[in-house]
C-alpha cells in the first residue's frame, strides 16, 4: 500500500545507519511492511522501540486513521502529539511512553473514543484541561515519570478508573480528581504532596480501592477518603508525618479509621488465601 511504501523509505536513515548491511535493512523492512498491512485490516500497530521522530512517522500515520490501537513507545519522538494522531477518532488505546514529548496537545480531545493513554517517561510538564483531561471515554491514564507541577481533572473524565501520576512536580492532588466518581486505583506517589484534603462533597470517587501516597510529605488526609469509598489498600511509606496507624487515626478520626481497617484486614486476608504478599498500614 502506499502508507507502507511511505514508511518504508521515511525510517530507514532511522532504523539502520550508514554502516547498515542489506540484510539488515532487507529484515528491518520485511517486519515493518508486515506490520503496516496487517494494521490495515486489524487496526493495531506497534512501532514500539523503531528510534523513529515524528517527520518519519506522521505521513505513514495519517493514511490510517481508522486504527484502534497504536503503540509508539521507545522512540524519539519530541514536542506534542501530532495531527496525524488527532485525526485517529476511532482509536481506544494509544502508548507513547519512554519518549522525549513535552505535551499532549489541546486537540487531544479529538481522540474522544480514548479509554487508554500511557505517556509515562516524557518531558511533560503541562497537560490542557480541555485535552487529554477532558475525554469522556478514557478509562487508564499514565503519566508518570514527568516534570507535571500542576494537573486539574475535568468532570467529563467520568469513565476514568485508573490514574498514575507517580515521580512528577506535584505539590498538591490534581483538581476535582476526587470527584470522579469511577475511579478505582490512584497512584500519587513519588511528589511532594503535603495534604490530602478535598472538600467532603468533593469525594465522589466511592469506588475508589487503592490509593498510593507513599514517598511525599504528606501530613493531613481526608477522613472521607476512608469513609466515604472502597479503599482498602493505602500506601503511606515515605511520609514523615501519616505512615503508621496511630499516626493515621489521629489523621482521619477514629470512624474513618476503624471503616478502612475493617475493609484492609478483609482485603489482605483474601490475597493472602491467594498466596499474594500483602502490604498493609500496622495498628502499631
């Protein structure tokens, strides 16, 4: 096809350099022809670990706008996300991690059958509220591994179950992510997050299972994180103040306390029967 002889002749200067023998070449474009033809009629293609930038990517890209997943990780793709990308309406999964990008772009709200985006080990610094914190069908997001400082979660983010924002520039939680209310696990790890504490009519997440605060400095956590959810596995290594559970109860009130206590022994008695090692927060 023409979207594969695009390709073809766009990354090979990237794939195999000067010193490059034909059979190389001749085997890195048989894999690459293969997977083109056959994204054409499954709708899948994974580039993943090719070194390419997008000036060889995005003219091969655009000729495929009905595809469903695409996996462009371990590239060097630099800047934002590309037109060729935001015309992929019909794509649920896109992977660009372990990249170089520094945005997603505003115009990622095209992409609103999204319900899985991994960009995690970027050079994001800033996500538009109104692009990839706005799409309505988006049920995983990764962004770990950044440079985020500052993140607020729209309301039409109601499918979101599943948020990592672990090893960024946070200093607070994302705006309104507690009030999602399909979020099931949040991993907030690795920041510089002090406080926990979103108005009480803010905590619509009442599925909310898991939640990973460990390695901040965290030293208040709302009691209605406890009371008013699921959660029953809560990561608090690495916090000075809230790691241990007089250090919690006293946090959160004894209410919230004993609901989450109960919940965590109901939890880690069940992976345990399973053979899981579980990691629990200690009365003592």
């Amino acid at each position: 096809s023409k979207a594969t002889v695009s390709v073809l002749n766009c990354i090979h200067s990237s794939l195999c350099g000067p010193g490059a023998s034909h059979a190389t070449m001749g085997a890195q474009s048989s894999m690459i022809k293969q997977k083109l033809d056959r994204a054409e009629s499954t709708r899948m293609l994974s580039l993943d670990g090719l070194k390419m930038a997008w000036k060889d990517v995005e003219k091969p890209l655009g000729k495929l706008p009905t595809l469903r997943t695409l996996d462009l990780q371990n590239n060097r793709l630099k800047g934002d996300l590309v037109p060729a990308v935001f015309g992929m309406t019909s794509l649920r999964k896109l992977h660009v991690g372990r990249n170089k990008l520094e945005g997603l772009g505003a115009e990622a709200k095209k992409l609103n059958n999204l319900e899985e985006l991994t960009a995690e080990d970027n050079l994001i610094a800033t996500v538009s509220a109104d692009g990839v914190m706005a799409l309505p069908k988006l049920k995983k997001l990764d962004l770990s591994r950044n440079r985020i400082s500052v993140l607020a979660a729209t309301p039409a983010l109601m499918a979101l179950k599943e948020v990592n924002l672990s090893h960024n520039a946070l200093t607070l939680v994302p705006y309104g992510l507690f009030a999602l209310p399909a979020l099931v696990v949040v991993n907030l790890s690795h920041n510089s997050i002090s406080a926990v504490t979103p108005d009480e009519g803010a905590v619509a997440c009442k599925n909310l299972k898991e939640l990973d605060l460990s390695h901040n400095a965290v030293t208040a956590l709302a009691p209605a994180l406890l009371s008013a959810t699921l959660l029953s596995v809560l990561h608090l290594e690495g916090n000075n103040r809230v790691c241990k559970g007089p250090e919690l109860r006293k946090a959160v009130g004894d209410e919230a306390y004993d609901a989450f206590m109960l919940r965590q022994k109901k939890t880690v008695d069940k992976q345990m029967q399973g053979g899981a090692v579980a990691t629990l927060i200690h009365e003592k």
